[in-house]
C-alpha cells in the first residue's frame, strides 16, 4: 500500500486523480503532465497513480478510458492504484440508480474482471514525507463518515489499518461498502454510508464536525464547492473552514486532526479545466505501493 512503513529510498512521487468521467483527452493530458511518456503512455518510475474511481459516464469516451486505465494495470500494475466508484459499482452489483449512457460490454467486463481479482479495491491510503508531521491520507471515492468509521471500522486509529479494514469488507459485507444515502435518497441520510456514496456536504464533513479526525481523507465523488457557479453547496460553518483551489479544482476542509480533501474536478459531459491532480511525496520505494 502507499505510504508503507518499511524504510524506502529517495521520495517517491504519488499522484491522486480525481473522477475522469469518459474524458479521455484530459486524462492522457494530465498523465503526460505527471511524466507519462508522450507517445507510450509509459509512467515514469518515480510516479505512482491512485484513481478514486468514476472513470466512466458523463464524457464521450468511457471505453477508451478503461482500455487505458486496463493497460497501466496489466503493463504497470505496482504504479496504477484503481478504487472503485458508484459508476463503476453499475456494472458489478445490480444497478441502483438510472443512467442513460452505458459503457460496452467488454469495458464492463473488464471492470468485472478488476474487481474479481482484487485489481481494484475500495480503499487505500499513503503516507505525504513531504510535510514533518509525516500526514497519513485514507483515500477512497467518497470519503468515509464518523458514522461508517464507528460501526463498521471499529474506530481505527491510523489511515493503513482503515484502508486494510475497508478492504477486507469486499465480498464479506459489500452492503456496508456500498450503503447509500442523500445522493439516492434525498432527505434520508444514512449515518453509516458508505465510502462509495457518501455525499460530501450534507454526510462526509459534517459527520465529523463534533468528532476529531483519526487521519486525514482524499476523496473525489463530489464537491462541496459548485465548480460552476463558483459557490459552496455547503452551510457556512463548513465553507469557513475550507480552501478552494479553482486552479487544480480542489477543496481542503480543516478540522480537529487532519484534513479532508476533495478531488473530483466535477466533469460533465464536457471537461471542466483546468484541473489536475493532487501530488504527494513518500519514501515508500515504488515496489511497496
């Protein structure tokens, strides 16, 4: 996993894209931005990726996001993190929610295939050895709530053993990983959504405004602030204690023990630019990630 304990060598570079949504020209983009090489594609040995799922949907090319996506963890698989989505979740559970575009049945069978044989997973996490306090992140879709970290996480003290523990509920209780809530239900909030679905400004970050972080999150999903209209869609008490970074479209929530981080750039059916991703330095050595 990212941010391993194990001694490692000279930083490492890790980089946490946000929702892609069928954009495949802004993907290739950004990765050449990171050092991909411009004709291969090929990632350079001090780059790993962790995609927080929602590769498809929304944009004009989904299949050809998940052929790209399929190579990096055939061709490179110790450099590409995939994490699963709810876009991705239509195509390995029965669907839960309408959506008019579907992607091809060969890409859902390749996501059938990741998630089969673990190549994509619901959480993981890294350690930023850039910063002296060494700030461990849990990474994942949506975020995990103070609801979710209590009944289904034991209340874990530290990033790795949240992520080990999110992960180990795969196939063992996929109704808690993929528990939703305001996004499908409107008013009805589930206090222990899961990291799937939670919804940012009404379930992630107010859960944890009477509960001090255990560790800091990275999260795509959604965003509290309206990229658009250049407004929070959050109540002021949250908007106070968050940064907005229109440039690379992240937001950053301060709370009591960490940080939690908004990644997703919010595409539609057209890109929303600029935007990139969020860089982390670690001195776990590339084969630990």
């Amino acid at each position: 996993m990212p941010g391993s304990d194990r001694p490692g060598g000279p930083a490492h570079r890790v980089a946490v894209i946000g929702d892609v949504a069928g954009h495949i020209d802004e993907l290739r983009t950004e990765l050449r931005r990171l050092g991909a090489d411009s004709a291969t594609g090929r990632l350079p040995d001090d780059l790993t990726v962790i995609q927080v799922g929602d590769l498809v949907h929304r944009g004009p090319a989904s299949d050809a996001v998940v052929a790209l996506v399929d190579g990096y963890l055939t061709h490179q698989p110790t450099q590409w993190v995939q994490l699963v989505g709810n876009h991705e979740a239509h195509y390995l559970r029965d669907p839960v929610f309408h959506w008019p575009e579907r992607i091809s049945a060969r890409s859902g069978d390749t996501l059938r295939r990741w998630w089969a044989e673990g190549q994509m997973r619901v959480a993981t996490w890294v350690r930023d050895d850039s910063r002296n306090n060494g700030e461990s992140f849990l990474i994942t879709h949506a975020g995990v709530t103070a609801g979710f970290w209590r009944t289904a996480l034991t209340v874990t003290s530290s990033a790795e053993q949240a992520a080990t523990r999110i992960n180990s509920l795969i196939g063992a209780n996929d109704g808690a990983l993929f528990r939703a809530g305001t996004l499908l239900h409107g008013r009805r909030r589930a206090r222990s959504v899961g990291p799937v679905w939670a919804e940012t400004a009404t379930e992630l970050l107010p859960s944890w405004l009477a509960t001090t972080l255990p560790f800091s999150q990275i999260h795509g999903h959604d965003s509290i602030f309206d990229w658009q209209r250049r407004r929070f869609r959050a109540t002021e008490d949250l908007a106070l204690l968050t940064v907005v970074d229109e440039e690379a479209k992240h937001e950053t929530t301060a709370l009591p023990g960490g940080r939690i981080i908004g990644v997703d750039p919010g595409h539609g059916s057209q890109p929303r630019l600029p935007w990139r991703a969020w860089e982390i330095r670690t001195r776990a050595s590339p084969a630990d990630l």
